[in-house]
C-alpha cells in the first residue's frame, strides 16, 4: 500500500473506532467500547506507518 492509502484508512479505523468507543458507552456494552478502542489503536498504527513510509521516501529522494 501507499502511504496516502495507509493514512487514509489509519484516519477511517480511527473515526469508526471512536464511534464504537461512544456506543459502547451510550449503550453500556464495555465489549463494544473495548472493540472500538482496539481499532482506533490500529488506526493510529497505520497512520504511522504511512508517515513513517513518507519518510523513508524523503531521505531516498535526497539522495
């Protein structure tokens, strides 16, 4: 994948993460809240890949 790719599903893991987090609250379902906090970490973690992957281009292409 592109780092825009992985940026960009980073940022969708993230927002849905949170939304399942606020239902799992709403609705008192701790499983549903624990669910949401996993993908909003994969979120983040793909999203630092993708910067991380903008990165090592950068340095490739100074040289």
């Amino acid at each position: 994948m592109s780092s825009t790719t992985d940026k960009i599903k980073g940022y969708a893991n993230e927002a849905i993460g949170n939304a399942k987090q606020a239902a799992g609250k709403a609705m008192n379902r701790p499983d549903v809240e624990a669910e949401g906090l996993l993908q909003e970490r994969k979120g983040e973690a793909q999203q630092a890949l993708g910067k991380g992957k903008d990165a090592v281009k950068k340095l490739i292409d100074k040289a």
